[in-house]
C-alpha cells in the first residue's frame, strides 16, 4: 500500500514538474495580439464587474482576468503563471478522467491495455501536457479562454464518470453520493460553458463515453440519464439564443465569427476544414512548423476538398462503427471530432488557429499510446516462438515512453521561447508564412515600439507587397498602408508618409480612423493647418465622435487659438457622455485663456484628482507666460498652492520672456537657477547652450563660441548646440558660416520654429523664394512667432508683395505689440502706399 502511496506522488510531482520546465520560457513572455485590446488596453480589467459582464459568452476567463489586474496590473509574468497554472490543473483533471476510462472500466479494454491502464492513462496526460500543441493556450495569456473551459469540462467530464460508477440508492443516515458528484459535474459543465463555446458540442462526449461503456439497455440508460441532461442542458436553451446565436448573424464589415465574415463565407470556411483539421492532426502527430498565425487561405480547389471530405468523412464512418459494435477504441476519435465540432461548424475569419484543438489533442494522444502498446504486444508475441516476459515488454514501453515525452518537453520549451517577445512571436510567423501581411505589419508594429522606424519602415513595405493583402477586405489594406505611413513619419520621411496614409483613406472612404492617423502625422511634424483640415474632415465623416473633437481641441490649442479650441472642445462635452477630471480641466483651461475666470474657479472645484490637477494648472501657468501674462500666471500657482519654481519648462519660459524683454539680469539668474536644478544631461546642456549665448548677448562673442565649441565636441550632432553655433555666427555678422550652421542644424532632427525663422531671415536677401518657403513653415510650427511673421514680411517686400507684407506685420504686432521693428516697418509701408494714392 505504502508503495503505491510512493509511486502515486512521484507520478504527481513528476507531471508538475516536466509541465513546468517544458512551458517554462513562457512565463517571462510578453502581450502579444489580442493580448493588448483584451487585456493592457481592455479598461474594463479595472472596474468592478456589472451584470452584463457575468452573461458574457466568456465571462468566467475575463473575471479571472479582472483578478489578474487587480492583484497585479498589466505585469505580463502574473497572467502567464495562472495560465501555467490552468494548463497544469487541466492535466491532472486528464490524468483523473483517464483513469476512469481505462482503470474504472478495464475490462472493457484488450489485456494489454488493462495490463499497463494505470501507466496509460499518466503518460498520456503528460504527453499532452507536455506537447507543443498545447503551447499557444498556455504562453498566450488571452488564449486562457480555451485551457479554463477544457479545465472545467474534464473536471465535470471526471466527476460525471465517477458519478454513473455509483449505486443510486440512498444509504440510511448518509448523503447520495451519485447525486452529489452529477451536481458538481453539471455545475463544472456551466462552468465550461461561461468560458468558450467548444464546450457546447463537447458535450457530446457525455454519452459518447457513458453509453460505450454502459450494461444496461439503451431505453433503461436513456430513462436514468433524462433528468440530468435536461437539468444540464437547459441554461444552454436560455442563453445560447441571447448571448451566442445574436453575434453569429452579425453582419458588420470587422465581424470575426458567424454567417456574415466579409470575404469569407459559411461555404468557404466548411470547405476548408477537413484539410485544416487533417492539419491539426498532423501537428499533433509530428508537431513541426507550428505558427501563431496561419492566414490559412480558403480552399477553393475542388480535387482536394474532395480528398480531404472523404479521408475525414471515413475517420468519423469508421469510428462510429466501432462505437456501435462497443469497440472502445473508438471513442477517442470521437472525442476529438466532438471537442472541434464548434470552430468547424461555425464560421470563423481565421480557418487554422492551433489553440482549437487544445483539448481535442488529448484524445489522440491518448489513442495513439493505446495504439502503441496493442500494437507492441502484438508484434512481440507473433515474432517470438515463445511469449516474451511482460515486464521486457514493459521496458521496451517504457524508454519509448521516455523518448516521446523528451521530445514533446524539448520542442516546448522551444516553441515557449518565442513568445519572450512579441517581435519574436512575429518573426517566426513571418519566416514560416512570408506571405502573411499580418505578421510582416506586427514585425513592423513591434520595431516602432522598439524606436527602430528603418526597420519598421522594411517590414511595412513586405507586409503591403504580401501576396495574401490582394485577398483582404478594404480594412485590412488600409491598417497596412497606416502601418507605414507611422513608420515612413517616424524616420522623418513626410512626403511619404502622407502618401501612405492618403492611400489607406482612399481605401476607406467616409471613415474616419486614418484620417485621425494622417492629422496625427501631420501633428508630428508641427504642421497644424494640415492636422486640422485632416481632423475637420474626420468630423465631417463622423460628427459624433468625440475623440475626433478632443484631438481638434489639442491642434488648436498648439496654434494658441483659445476661441476655436473652446468651441471645439464645447461640442466634444456635448458628444460624450462622461464628464471626468480630465474634461473638467480641459474647461478650466481654455475659459482661463479667454478670460472666463468665474466659470472656471467653479470648474476647477470639481476636481478631484491633485496630481492631474497640478499638472494642468503648470500647463495654463506656461500658457500665460508666453503671452506676457506673468503675474498672473505667479498668482494662479500660487492660489493653488503649487510651487513655481520647481518646474524646469516654466523656468525656461519666464527665461525666454526675459531675453524678449531685454532683462539680461534675471535672464542670469535664471540661468544660474537652471543649472543648480538640473536634473538630467538634457535639462543642463539646454542651460549650457543658453549661458554661451547670454554671454553672446553681451557682446563677448568670441568666448560665447569657446563655450559652445566645448559643448559641441561632447554633443556633435545635438540641434541645439548647432543653432546656437548658427546664432553666434549671426550675431557676429558671419551670415554665410550662419546659414552653413543652421543647415547642419536642419538635419540634425525636426527643425523648430525659431531655427527656421533665423535660417530664412539669413536668406532672405540672396533667396526670398527658400526664404518664404523656410518662414512660412516657421509660422506654421508657432503661430504665434512674431518674429517669424516680421520677417517673412521683409521677404515679401523684397518681392515687391506690399500688401502681403503688410499684413505680416499686423500680425506680428497683435502678437507682440512693442515689437518695434515690426512696428516702424509697417508705418513705412503704410506712408508709402498712401503716398503711391496721392500721386
């Protein structure tokens, strides 16, 4: 007894242990696909569950997600543990319903399966733990779905088997036993269902099993076993109609299951299963060349639809004949046919996806192994004149036993590996599958996340020259030419970028998406004009979006028109229908800009959070600097009980105010504040540059360019330090090694707008065309650069544009009122166009 107690726990600690190490790799695995929506970008994870969350076609998986969340986050190592953990609870659920069918009903069984039922039913439950097939439910978090509702099932499919085993008649003074287990099995069976689907049709695998195995005739089996498939399956009668059949008949362009998938239809996808399922058990057999994503293309050759149909169709005949004539080798085919019942009956956009067979795997293993040790017996027995030692042959069972499992364990562990990152998992789908756009744009996703745009831009351009994009809905084409457009913006590639996107809106005309993905480019490239005739556009297709709203309200705000970002942002809050502290913010802002003061003192009393609120006010606070509203921006902090100085961009604004002002005295005080409180290298270089060129501003040029020499041997590339280079030159009188400078400077990163100001300033005597171009793209950074708009009005005088000219220097003084360059010029033009009207 003891020794059986001994071989039962090292069994146990050896199945933990081998499905560990195998799928170990995982657990240090990224998100990957559908992880983000489902999981890191899911906000849902965050809330409390409300009642439409528990009648979910998948409620129990997303409920064990929301534990996940709250215990740990979006902290990738704590989701793959409790997968790990299902994965390896689901075995030991297997190794118990084994244990039932070949121990419990062992004479149903040929001798050499009784013989070894025991040793069976553990190696085939650690041959499919341990199998690469079952690596996708298990590394890839969102897959959890299909392991928790296999758990759940094999837990029910146990107890329910145990539960028949049982007398049904009631023992004085004790509880029924039968009843009890046929209780908790229905309730795991629920269970199973509130996870996935499959585990609808899986039930056939109840009677399948029960009536193999059954004595009694089939009208007495059916009367004992009525009550409990009905109290079983009605909860399927209630909510199968109100929760799975709506969203089959979806017919929506993105819908991903159901009679109505764009570009594929029922037919195509029934067409195709029998070469997807004789796929599967391919892998199964001989598990090389595995992938995350197929793209399997519908099977439209007819020669090899029939094939396919007649080798499946004669699995299924074949096995049903054996199940009819009791043989009970039968009844793991069958088991596999009823576990895949569901994704080959429904439609679904993808046609292979390996986590379907998860489960269903399990019985062909198991079949397999049963095979195995018949077929071992058998040719031992006719190829040897005397019959051979039961244990010899056990050997033999038992290093070929070993063989597999270190086979399966080795490819695991490998295949596990690939998911330590997403840019992994999507190179080895498109090594295996060139022809898959998907994988291509994930790679490509992934480098952009990495800030590798080159790479990005490479992978984008094979996913959008992939033969499979041809076959896809205007959608997808489109997400794929968005994709590139990101990358192509990324490397600073603009003109290609936009081409990019403009083909992905082709693709999709009167949406709105990439129309916010092209004013988003735009935006990055600080051409705001652009940003809001793409936004504008947006909102035209689609007005009730608000996102399209809030994004207006940010690109006008950069171009510091406070009206129309109010307006804006009005018609966003009429549009949404939750009003949180960020919203309230936004408000207190722009009615601060326009003077709205009461109204926004009572706005900002709504808010709650302190940080968020911090925060906004320094941006207001910034806000008010620039346009010379110092002490009010002082008095508002201060109100609020924020402290000023500690923050470095408001510190460089009241800097930069004082330079315009002329103040070189708290200009150095600043300076010298700035340096004290610096807290990183860019936060001091920025300090640096800006004491060379306040010693420049004192006339002490010749050391100023010391001082940024020294700073540009330790920084060569840094634009900053280039256009300071630039500005002591200009200031030196030295135009040609000016313009040489702020032309290094241009290609040193995205140019600001006071760069282009001063390189187009430079040119404007020699090339007012360059010039023009250079100055308007400076007006079109910083609306609000006066010095930008005085000096683009020179340039259009030197072009004899008065009237053009003209009106840059009113702008430049609604601005800057005492910018008295601008000032002087402008009453010169005015004298001499009345002058020209008097004559």
């Amino acid at each position: 007894m003891q020794s059986r107690r001994d071989v039962f726990w090292f069994a146990v600690v050896s199945l933990v242990a081998l499905v560990v190490a195998a799928h170990w790799p995982g657990l240090n695995g990224a998100f990957v696909f559908d992880d983000l929506p489902e999981i890191v970008d899911n906000p849902r994870l965050s809330a409390w569950p409300v009642w439409r969350d528990f009648v979910h076609p998948r409620a129990i998986p997303y409920l064990t997600l929301r534990l996940n969340y709250w215990i740990g986050g979006v902290y990738p190592l704590g989701y793959h543990v409790a997968n790990l953990t299902i994965h390896v609870l689901a075995a030991f659920s297997c190794w118990g319903v084994l244990r039932e069918i070949f121990v419990m009903r062992a004479p149903s069984w040929p001798s050499a399966v009784q013989a070894r039922a025991e040793p069976i039913a553990f190696v085939s439950a650690l041959a499919w733990a341990v199998h690469p097939i079952t690596t996708q439910s298990v590394a890839y978090v969102i897959q959890r779905a299909e392991s928790l509702w296999s758990l759940f099932f094999l837990i029910g499919f146990g107890l329910y088997l145990v539960a028949v085993r049982q007398p049904n008649e009631l023992q004085e003074g004790l509880i029924n036993r039968r009843r009890v287990l046929l209780a908790c099995s229905i309730g795991m069976f629920w269970l199973s269902m509130g996870s996935k689907e499959p585990s609808l049709l899986s039930l056939l695998a109840i009677p399948l099993t029960d009536r193999l195995f059954s004595p009694q005739p089939l009208g007495k089996w059916g009367r004992s076993r009525a009550v409990y498939f009905a109290v079983l399956l009605f909860p399927i009668a209630v909510a199968v109609p109100l929760t799975v059949l709506p969203t089959l008949f979806l017919s929506d362009r993105t819908a991903t299951g159901g009679f109505f998938i764009h570009n594929l239809t029922p037919w195509q996808y029934w067409c195709s299963q029998p070469q997807a399922i004789l796929h599967y058990l391919r892998l199964i057999v001989m598990p090389i060349g595995q992938n995350l994503d197929y793209l399997w293309p519908p099977q439209t050759n007819p020669l090899i639809i029939l094939a396919t149909s007649l080798v499946l169709l004669s699995m299924i005949l074949v096995s049903l004949w054996g199940w009819l004539r009791n043989a009970p080798w039968s009844l793991f085919p069958l088991l596999f046919v009823a576990n895949i019942s569901t994704t080959s009956l429904i439609p679904l956009s993808d046609i292979v996806v390996e986590h379907r067979v998860y489960l269903a795997s399990a019985w062909v293993i198991c079949g397999l192994a049963v095979g195995a040790v018949v077929v071992f017996e058998a040719v031992v027995h006719r190829n040897t004149d005397s019959v051979v030692s039961p244990r010899h042959l056990d050997r033999v069972l038992f290093a070929t036993t070993v063989v597999v499992v270190g086979i399966f364990s080795t490819l695991t562990y490998r295949r596990s590996m690939i998911y330590e990152s997403a840019l992994r998992v999507w190179q080895d789908v498109a090594e295996k599958a060139p022809w898959n756009f998907r994988a291509h744009h994930n790679v490509g996703s992934e480098w952009m996340k990495l800030g590798k745009p080159e790479q990005a831009v490479e992978a984008h351009l094979r996913a959008i020259n992939a033969e499979s994009l041809q076959t896809q809905i205007d959608s997808q084409q489109a997400k794929a030419f968005d994709g590139l457009a990101d990358a192509l913006s990324a490397t600073g590639d603009l003109a290609g970028a936009v081409k990019a996107a403009k083909v992905a809106i082709d693709l999709t005309p009167g949406g709105s998406d990439h129309l916010l993905r092209l004013a988003d480019i735009y935006a990055e490239h600080r051409q705001w004009s652009n940003a809001e005739a793409s936004l504008r556009q947006a909102i035209a297709n689609r007005p009730s979006r608000v996102e399209l709203y809030e994004h207006l309200t940010t690109i006008l705000i950069q171009q510091r028109r406070w009206a129309d970002a109010h307006e804006s942002w009005s018609a966003a809050t009429k549009q949404s229908k939750v009003i949180d502290d960020a919203s309230r913010l936004r408000s207190v802002q722009l009615d601060w800009m326009l003077g709205n003061f009461e109204r926004a003192q009572v706005t900002l009393q709504g808010v709650v959070d302190r940080q968020r609120k911090a925060d906004s006010l320094i941006e207001l606070s910034g806000w008010l600097l620039e346009e010379g509203r110092s002490d009010e921006s002082e008095a508002l902090l201060a109100t609020n009980g924020i402290a000023s100085g500690d923050h470095p961009q408001l510190r460089l604004q009241r800097y930069r105010n004082a330079v315009d002002e002329g103040n070189l005295n708290e200009a150095d005080r600043l300076i010298r504040d700035g340096l004290s409180r610096s807290t990183t290298a860019e936060d001091r270089l920025i300090w640096q540059v800006e004491s060379a060129l306040q010693t420049a501003r004192r006339g002490d040029l010749e050391t100023a360019m010391t001082q940024i020499s020294q700073l540009q041997r330790s920084n060569p590339n840094k634009q900053l330090v280039l256009t300071a280079i630039g500005d002591i030159f200009r200031w030196n009188g030295k135009s040609e090694q000016a313009i040489a400078a702020y032309q290094e400077a241009m290609k040193a990163g995205s140019p600001t707008s006071a760069l282009l100001n001063n390189l187009g300033a430079l040119l404007s005597a020699n090339d007012p065309v360059s010039a023009e171009r250079y100055l308007r793209q400076a007006i079109e950074l910083d609306p609000r650069n006066y010095q930008a708009w005085h000096s683009l009005g020179n340039t259009l005088v030197r072009q004899q544009r008065i009237s053009e000219a003209k009106v840059c220097y009113e702008n430049a003084l609604k601005i800057q009122p005492t910018f008295t360059p601008a000032r002087q010029t402008l009453s010169r033009i005015v004298k001499a166009i009345e002058n020209q009207k008097d004559q």
